[in-house]
C-alpha cells in the first residue's frame, strides 16, 4: 500500500504556505501530523498532487494563555497539549478530551490543528472547539481572519476553511466557572467514538448561565443540542433532571446507521453519555 | 519475509478484481507496460506456457472442488481475484503500473451468502452445483422416538460471522532461479518440506529443484499452510522470466483476498432424560467455502467431534459446504470449532430451561475415568482425557457461590454480571495418512561436543526451536544451551508436514525423542566401553559422562564425539561410527486434549458493551514440554476466540464488495480487550513418546462458548438470545429491545 | 520537489540519503538502512509493528515520510541494547516475560516502552493504556503484560519474587 507519486514543498515560513496554496488550491494538501492523512494516501484514496509538509513551520506550535485565552498553536503536538503545565492549569478539559484521541503513539505526531481541519464527525476535538466556542485563527495572502466554532464545522470533514487559507492557532475561552465533561464510548481503546460529548454549564447563582452540549459520532458532523440547552439555561441546577434533558440532547443528534453503529445504538449510548455528563456537574456544583 | 534482499530483485504486486462475480471482457496492458520501472505484466494466458497445475493438498477426491488457476481465467469469482500480476522495480512502481491496467469486466449479481448458494446460479459452472460436500450421518430410526419421547429437548441455531486469520505479518515470497530450473522460495509459510513438495508438482519439477526456505515467519494460523493462487503466479514469473521476484502481500489483501474462515451455521437439537442426561442429539451444519477454497470443508470434522466431552447416546448429523463468490475458506485456528460452540452453548440453553445449574448439567454428562476408554457416537475411542478433572478445578477456581452471591446483589443495582463455563476435547496431531502422517527428526551429536537437531517442525510463533530442544536436552542428558534446533529450509532434513493440526509436540517430540534416545543409548555403550562400566550405569548429566556409583571415573561428551567421529578405533568393536540418528515418527490419528474454561463477564445494557472480568482454564494437554509455551498458545487462541465474539467481523456488503478492508473495520482485540488468564493445568499423559498431546488450536476452539455463555448468563435474567455471532454492542442491544423489557431510548 | 537527499541519525549512525520524497519512513528503515527490526504490518497506522523513536518520542514510522526525518534523530530496536550486547531492560523484561510468540509485533512494542521507560519511567497503567496501540496475534497479550509490570516496577517500587515469569 503504497502512495502515490506527489510534489513535495517544505516550506518555512507562514508566509510561504500561504503563497503555495494559493497557486495549487485544490491540487494541494496540507501535510499536519500525517496520523489520519498519510493511512489515506497509502490506501491511494488521498492523491495530492501537491503535498505542503507544515512541520517545519516557524511560529505554528505552542500554547499561551493570553488573558481569558488559551492559544494553541496548530502545529501542536497533541501529547504537547496533553503534558502542558498551562492546559492543566487553565484548561485541563482539553486535554482530557485529547486522552480520548488516537492512540499514545499517534498522539506523539498527531497535531490539534490537523484534527480540527480535518473534522471528522467522530473526533474529540471538533467538539471540544464547538462547546467551548473557540476561535479558529485562519490565513491566507488575502486575510487574517478568526471563524467561530459554531461557523466553521460546517459538516463532517467540511469547514469555512477555504482552499488557500491555513489554521494557524486555535483560541479557546477561559471560563472559571465552567464545568466541563468529555466523554465517550467506544468499542476499543482508541477507537472511534460509538457516541461522544463534550459538555459545558456555567453556572451563577444556583442558576444555569450558559451551556453548550456538542456530540462527536452523533451525525454528518460535530452538532450543539440546542432544544436541550435551552431546556438548561436560565433553570435552577437542583432541578436539573438529567434524563428529561439528556432524550432533549439525544433528540438534538442526528446519527445515521454504519458497519460500526446503528443510529439505534448511537442514540442509546449518547444518552448514557448524557445523563452521565449532567449527573456529574449538578452533583460537583451542588457540592 | 520482506527482510530478505536478493541481488537483481524485483517486485510484485496484483490487479485485483473489484466485482465478485463477473465475465473479464477485455485486459488492456498497454499503459502498464510503458510505466516507469515496469519489467513484466502477466495475466492468465500468458502462465499456460508453463506446465501448471495446481491441486488440493488437504482434500477429499470425491468431493466437487473448482480447478484452480494462479490467475482468474475470463471469470472473477470473488472481489480480491487476482486478474494480473505486475512486476516492476519497486512496489511503489509496481502500484502505479497497476492503476494503469485496464479491465473490462460484465458484472453479474454474485451468489454472496449460504441460502444464496442454495437457492442461486452456480459459482463454478463445470461442477454439478454449489454444494461441495454432503455428507450425513447417524440417521439412527430411533432418534425421532428418543426426541418425542425424551423429559427435555432444547433447539436452536448457532450462528457464526466470517472472520479471517490476520497474523500480524502478512504472506509473501520471494522466488528465485538458480540456474536452468532450479528454484529457490524464501515463503512464509508453516511448512517449508510441503510447501516445496506441492511447489514442484504444481510446476512438474523434480523434488530436489526446489527449494523452499522459511525462517522467522510472523503467525499463520492456518492461512499458510498451503501454496496460494497469487503466490504460485509469481512463483510462475519467476520461472518464465527469470528473475527474482518478491511479493509481500499488503494488509488490505490479507484481509480480503487471502483466506476467510468461521461463516457457518448449526442448528442443534439436544434430548435429555428427566435427570438431565444426554439422550442423543440432531445437528444440522452449513458452511461457505467462497469461491476458492483452500480444501474441503472442517464440516465433517466438526460432526465427528460433536459429542466433545460428553456421553451422548446417539447423534445424528448433516453437514454441507457451499460454494459462493466470496473468498475462499482456509482452516483457520480449530477450524471445526463450531462443534464446541453449538454444543456448550445449547448446553447452557438446556440448563436454563430445565433449571439445573449449568456446571451441574455437566457433571451429569461428562467422560468420568470410570468411563474410559469411551467410544463416542462417531465411533473414536477417548482415553487419557479429563474433562471431570478439569472442570471440577476451574469450578474451583472461580468460586461459584461466592459469584452468584456477587451476580444477585449486583442485578438488585441494575448491573449484569455473567459466569460461562465451557468444556471441550481436542483432536490433536490429526495425522491421518497422507502428508501430515509422520515427522522426522535427526538428533547428531558433532565432533564439538554440541548437538544438533534438525527437525521437519516449523514455528511461525510456536516455539519448537525451544520445545525440541527440550525434549533432545532432557533425553540426551545435555544441557538446554548446548542444543540447537534447525528448522526451516526443505533442503535440510527429512520431509514433515510441521504446522498444523495442533500436532508439533506430539510429533515432532515424539521424533525428537525417540531420536535422541537412540543417540543415548549410543553414547552410553560407548563410554561403557571406554571407561570399562556396565552400560546401565552410565548416566549423562550436562554433557558429563558419569559411572554411577564411580566417582573417579567419568569424561564428556566431546570425547565420545571426537571417538564417534575420528578416533573409530576406540570405539567398540563392529561398532559403526558417528553419534547420528534420524527418527520419522509416526503418531496416532489423534490425540485427545481437552480443557474447561471459565469466564466473568459484565454486560452494560444501555450501551451493549461487554467487559470480561475474570478467565480461568484448565487445560489437560499431557505432559507440558514448556507451560510459558503452553499458556502463550492458549492464551493466543483465547484471545482469537475474544475477537470472533465480540470484534472481527469479514463482512460483504449486498454487491459482495467486503467492507472491512483494513484494521479501521476489521477490529482485532487490543491488549485492554483480554483479561489475565489464570491457569490451573491438569496433565494426563499421553501414551505417545513423551506423554505429549497437542495444544496449539484449542484457545480457538473453546474460548468462544465460554465467552458467550459468560454472556448470555448475564443476560438471563432478561432472556436475551445470544447465539447470532458477532455479540457487538447493536446485537446485545437488539436481543434487549427484542425481549421489549426495554425501550429503543431507554437506558439504565 | 520529487526527492530530496536527507541526512539523519539512526542508532547513533549517520546516514545521507536521496530518496524519492514519497517513500515512508519506515521503508528508508528497512531498505535504505537496512535496519529490518521495524515491520510493516499494516502500513496504514493501526498495528504498532512500524514504531520506531523519532526525536525521542514514539511514533509510527508508516505514517512519515522518510523526507520529514532529514535531520531527526532516530532509534531503532537495533540500536537498543548496549553495545556490548547486554540487552535493554525492555527487552530483558519482554524475554522473561515470555512476551513473544512470533516476534512480529514485538520491536513495535519495545520501542514504545523504551521510550516511556526512558527518564522518570512510567506507571503500569500508562504502558498499558499506550500498548492499546499495538495489535499481537500471538500471545494474548500476557506475558506483555507480565513484562510492564516488571518495568513499573523496575522503576523504584520494592520488587518481589518474580521468578515464576509463567
């Protein structure tokens, strides 16, 4: 299984990359951590023409915490995020749902930004990115521009991303008050999800200020719940009845049958997910 | 495989057909052939210059079998049909060239299941139908009067997924012309001699042209037991064109154009007396061979060996094969396993249904000592066998009481816990006449002082390096260290069958034993004779040669050798020289090994994921040469057996297109997947050299009934039906919805 | 670019290549270096049997391009054991273990537990939870069990009697 034949470019500069896409656009692909792109090209059903290797890039990895910000760097590592003594600090919800990802060896090349480009329906962190409202920093020759979550997962594996434009770092909110909880099912370790969810409540005053329930293997794409946010927000947490909120969610999803999973079995197993997630941040916020 | 690199090499790869079943229309090779590095194309026509024909090395002669071709001849028959064969400087070329060749192919609607088969137009028009094998059995008068008469009858069908070998290095050669028809194969198969034997008929080549040499093979499992359509055509480049040429297969082939294996079905009626006790039973067994299969169907080993651990009266029994445009069926670790399945789980059937405890039912059937030898329905005698023994220490073992203390408390919390027991005996070395009756070792003795075995064993993971070389060390008297075991190269050593049939330590100790033993009782009347002692009392104790009861007088073994060897005249006289014995061993048919597992389960029965908890076995395989090696082969076919349950699943989509194609969709078992076994052995020697019996297939064999019993234990409460195999997350969650005790949304 | 000459470091040796820019790392390995201990096992970044360590982290070597290694550092299941040919705690442990069969998956498997053992060392249950990206047909996994939990607690844990490897 081997690959078919490509133009390699190794760029260095953020400024190079830009300029090479937009001379190939569509004849060109964009080489991150290789975990999910290069198994494609192997089987031959990935054929760049061009194949623009981005690990050599200054400037595209590390984190920073900038205020209420963190800022991943693309490029980076998902292993980098998961050690980093900032993300534990300021976010170590992201790096739980990094754990979830891949396998210890892929995590060690796999990158945040090349998962969140690619967004695969049944990945952790297009999710994450959409529960936490984060921001995609993008770039072009044309522009620099940040696409919010909720307007860049477009579908699965399709985002506001256009063909001459690179993701360079990826900002998530820091909220204090937010409970976060990530968690899926999956056959095997490291597998697919057979449901995931990514579950954010802030809460003021014994009340739900905000919430942001996002589902990876739950439909074409990453999806928010927003019949069941809606039943959340404004509601005092003690009321909280996770089940009644969790068949909202799962009403919310929109899964489809495959060799892995019926819908059937995926609404079924979000639900769990769901009931788990909110049983949990009502019983850590109540305590 | 792919380690080694031959001067001039070139490599291989396949066109390989898309459709399952279509007329090839047309080839056009024009634009492969100008591609970069391209050296060779074939298709079909171009092989019949050679004197090509192929044969079944495990088959029956009167079943209906389809002729073989290396190359698929105007027909594909399954998707993965090897249509052209590309040699080129590189596989990366190779790969490229092949996307350039053009085929034209008229697609039909493929036969793809068992009731296709039955109810459609045939696979293989020259044979008289889709049926291969039909063979029936038992048909006793008295069996439909035991059924209406007997106090408990249970019925069901089993049915098991198709699934495939997947040994973690795949198939590949290397195929090399030494001068005018002289043939060297570097092959990753399980049997270097066999593999040379059929090579040089299938090319009509005198025997000692070819050459085949297998060092480190990475697993086989069955899958390389028996030269390949693909590895035979480049094996046929070779010869045409006279160059080397490698092919290694990549992991999308393996898993689809190899073999496939286990897509069976059974139903199975079981008559019980009021105390529970085996009447007799009727079983009805199906099998796709696909298009191509590697020999006849396991079915009527499976029949034969039905009754197990059991007494059971009488049995009557039906097996057929059926043909389909699928991949070929190839004996895959127990291949007859189906028999295990069916029996121990419609075993725990009859005991929910009856209301006696499912080890109980058991006791009230097993072989006991008392009852041996037994003559089983299908006529084979079981001696040496413990199946009471075994049971009784996995019962043991587990607890049983304090686990069903443990089960009703937690199904009070709404958590499912599940015990299986399953027991089973193995037909072992399977050396039936024909190629796999004997095995032959030569235990030489050099002029070093060292010894040196070559045997016709092979291991691709088994072991025998170490295993022989323990049984010439302990029968010699020498050190472990001072052993060595070569294997491996037909060009070396007398012919064996080596892997296969769970049948290396029996026959290949027995060999080694039994040759070794007469290099003993050389060197013994040697050193009687120089050292002026009774023979009887000269013992060899690390390469030491020691006088009983004489301390002073002793010397080793290099001076025995350097007698043997080059010093004759000190040898007794009318003695012939050398310390050098060749034995070829011819074991029983069979061996009977058997075991009883024990497995804790928990099913989560909102998600339908299973989690095993606890497994425990005792296996009864004679005396252990080495129990690491015992456990690893159980272990690995446990672990096999977990993957069939709950994991690997060769499925075709409704156009016969197989849609698990690499390990995204074919799920193996990770490490996370099996539990620490906990092993309590039982040993029942054989009467064979050594007091060996075979090991290598039953983790295979066993492990699936006792998983699934695990299962449907934990299920019983709420009578979920767990006899459709793959038991994925949809499956258990479908029998839970069946049973209507819980809503599709619902969950606990 | 189509190829590209690329100089690295494996197992402390340098190499200088030109290779075509489409050949992975783990063909490189095997052919160009003719370092065979890596395996191809699926070649599509599921199995394991291709890790090797790149810049002192485990990573599939299926999945790189041999051009990305143009100046990494590189170690192979060949250059683990000492030169003087005592073999690395690994390894030790892996033989005493029983943790092979057919010995496919297992420079895979040790390359990923050189790496973790490597420095602080790691907890069984680390090495367990990154041996979920290995596959082993062989051996169900036990006696690679067997052998993390001796490299645990090689790691400072007062050890026990162990002599039973079975």
């Amino acid at each position: 299984m081997k690959p078919a034949a490509f133009d390699y470019l190794v760029p260095t500069t953020v400024d190079a990359v830009v300029a090479s896409l937009a001379l190939h656009g569509d004849d060109a692909q964009l080489l991150a951590g290789g975990q999910s792109l290069v198994p494609m090209m192997a089987l031959r059903v990935a054929r760049p023409e061009v194949l623009i290797d981005l690990n050599r890039v200054a400037g595209l990895s590390g984190i920073e915490r900038i205020g209420d910000t963190l800022r991943v760097g693309a490029m980076t590592r998902q292993a980098q995020v998961i050690a980093s003594p900032v993300v534990a600090e300021a976010l170590p919800s992201l790096a739980a749902a990094l754990r979830f990802t891949g396998h210890f060896q892929t995590r060690n090349r796999g990158t945040l930004g090349g998962s969140i480009s690619l967004a695969d329906p049944s990945a952790e962190s297009p999710a994450y990115a959409l529960a936490l409202d984060a921001q995609m920093e993008l770039r072009s020759q044309r522009r620099s521009r940040t696409v919010a979550a909720a307007d860049y997962f477009l579908s699965g594996y399709t985002t506001a991303r256009e063909p001459d434009e690179l993701l360079v770092a990826i900002h998530y909110p820091i909220r204090p008050r937010a409970r976060i909880v990530v968690d899926e099912v999956a056959r095997r370790q490291g597998d697919f999800a057979t449901a995931g969810l990514v579950a954010r409540v802030e809460c003021e005053g014994g009340r739900v200020a905000a919430s942001a329930l996002a589902w990876f293997s739950m439909g074409p794409g990453v999806l928010r719940s927003p019949n069941a946010e809606a039943a959340l927000n404004g509601g005092a947490l003690a009321d909280i009845d996770p089940e009644a909120v969790a068949d909202l969610a799962v009403g919310d999803t929109d899964p489809f049958d495959d060799h892995h999973a019926s819908a059937s079995l995926r609404r079924a197993t979000a639900r769990v997910l769901a009931i788990r997630a909110l049983t949990t941040i009502r019983t850590e916020e109540l305590a | 495989m792919d380690d080694i690199v031959l001067p001039g090499m070139l490599e291989a790869t396949f066109v390989r057909s898309p459709f399952a079943r279509a007329r090839i229309v047309s080839i056009s090779l024009e634009a492969a052939l100008r591609a970069p590095g391209v050296r060779a194309i074939f298709v079909a026509q171009d092989l019949k210059q050679l004197p090509l024909a192929m044969f079944y090395n495990f088959g029956n002669p009167t079943s209906p079998m389809p002729v073989q071709t290396p190359l698929a001849e105007g027909y594909v028959r399954f998707a993965g049909d090897p249509v052209a064969l590309i040699i080129a400087e590189s596989r990366y070329l190779a790969e490229d060239a092949a996307e350039l060749v053009e085929v034209e192919y008229d697609a039909e609607t493929p036969v793809l299941t068992i009731a296709d088969a039955i109810s459609g137009p045939q696979v293989h028009p020259d044979l008289p139908g889709n049926i291969s094998d039909d063979a029936l059995g038992g048909d006793d008068p008295e069996i439909d009067a035991i059924f209406a008469g007997a106090a408990h009858v249970v019925s069901d069908v089993i049915r098991h997924q198709r699934q495939t070998h997947v040994p973690m290095e795949t198939r590949g050669l290397i195929a090399a012309c030494d001068g005018a028809g002289e043939l060297t194969v570097y092959y990753a198969c399980q049997n270097p001699h066999q593999a040379a034997r059929y090579i040089s008929k299938v090319f009509d080549l005198p025997g000692h042209h070819v050459r085949v040499v297998a060092k480190d093979v990475g697993g086989a499992f069955g899958l390389k037991v028996h030269p390949m359509r693909d590895e035979l055509a480049v094996v046929a480049a070779t010869l045409i064109t006279g160059h080397t040429i490698k092919w290694i297969e990549d992991r999308v082939e393996n898993l689809t154009a190899a073999y496939h294996a286990r897509e069976q079905e059974m139903s199975v009626k079981l008559a019980f007396d009021a105390g529970g006790h085996l009447l007799a039973a009727d079983i009805d067994h199906v099998m796709n061979m696909g298009a191509y299969p590697q020999g006849n169907s396991p079915g009527p080993l499976a029949m034969m060996m039905f009754s197990g651990p059991y007494r059971l009266p009488k049995l009557r029994h039906r097996t057929r094969s059926y043909f389909s445009n699928t991949c070929g069926l190839g004996a895959y670790r127990g291949p007859w396993m189906i028999e295990s399945l069916g029996r121990e789980t419609m075993m725990d059937l009859a005991a929910r249904q009856m209301g006696i405890d499912p080890v109980d039912l058991r006791r009230r059937n097993l072989i006991r000592k008392e009852d041996q030898p037994y003559v089983t329905p299908m006529g084979l005698t079981m001696d040496r066998i413990s199946p009471v023994e075994t049971l009784e220490k996995v019962v043991r073992e587990i607890d049983v009481d304090a686990f069903r203390q443990e089960q009703a408390a937690a199904r009070e919390a709404g958590r499912y816990l599940g015990l299986g027991f399953a027991a089973y005996v193995e037909p072992t070395v399977l050396a039936f006449a024909g190629a796999m009756a004997t095995e032959s070792v030569q235990v030489r003795v050099e002029p070093t002082g060292k010894v040196v075995a070559t045997s016709s064993t092979h291991s691709q993971g088994h072991s025998t390096q170490t295993t022989i070389a323990q049984v010439v060390a302990d029968e010699l008297g020498v050190d472990l260290a001072d052993v060595t075991v070569l294997e491996g190269d037909s060009s070396r050593g007398g012919f064996g069958a080596a892997a296969g049939g769970s049948r290396q330590a029996v026959a290949g100790g027995g060999a080694a034993k039994t040759a070794a033993g007469l290099v003993r009782d050389k060197v013994k009347k040697i050193a009687a004779h120089m050292l002026n002692a009774s023979p009887h009392l000269v013992e060899i104790k690390g390469s030491q040669i020691l006088v009983d009861g004489v301390v002073e007088v002793s010397t080793t073994l290099t001076n025995i050798a350097e007698a043997a060897y080059f010093k004759t005249d000190r040898l007794p006289p009318d003695m012939e020289p050398g310390l050098e014995f060749q034995f070829r061993y011819r074991p029983p048919p069979m061996v009977f090994s058997n075991a009883a597992h024990a497995c804790v389960v928990e099913v989560d029965i909102a998600t339908g994921m299973v989690k095993i908890l606890r497994w425990v076995v005792s296996e009864d395989c004679g005396v252990m040469i080495n129990p690491a090696v015992v456990e690893g082969q159980v272990s690995g076919g446990v672990a096999q057996g977990i993957g069939g349950v709950l994991f690997e699943h060769a499925a075709y989509d409704d156009y016969g297109n197989p849609t698990a194609v690499t390990f995204k969709d074919y799920l193996l078992p990770q490490i996370g997947d099996v539990p620490v076994l906990e092993f309590v052995h039982t040993i029942t020697p054989s009467d064979t050299p050594g007091g060996f019996k075979g090991v290598g297939e039953g983790g295979a064999i066993i492990g699936p009934p006792t998983l699934v019993n695990a299962i449907a234990d934990a299920l019983s409460p709420l009578g979920v039906r767990c006899l459709d195999l793959p038991l994925t997350p949809d499956r258990i969650l479908g029998g839970l919805q069946q049973r209507s005790a819980i809503p599709e949304s619902a969950g606990r | 670019m189509k190829e590209l000459t690329i100089k690295c470091q494996v197992n402390g040796q340098a190499f200088e290549k030109t290779v075509p820019v489409r050949k992975t790392l783990l063909d490189f390995l095997r052919q160009d270096c003719v370092l065979t201990g890596a395996h191809a096992g699926c070649e599509h970044g599921v199995c394991g049997a291709c890790t090797v360590i790149v810049d002192g982290v485990a990573a599939r070597s299926c999945l790189m391009f041999a051009v990305q290694a143009d100046g990494a550092v590189i170690c192979t299941v060949e250059g683990v054991a000492e030169e003087n040919g005592e073999l690395h705690a690994v390894q030790a442990a892996m033989r005493d273990s029983f943790g092979l069969q057919c010995g496919f998956c297992t420079p895979g498997i040790i390359m990923t537990l050189v790496s973790m053992t490597a420095g602080e060392g790691a907890t069984e249950d680390e090495m367990i939870n990154a041996l979920s990206g290995h596959i082993c047909r062989c051996t169900g996994y036990q006696g690679i069990r067997r052998a993390v939990t001796k490299l645990a607690k090689a790691t400072g844990e007062i050890s026990q009697d162990d002599s039973h490897a079975v």
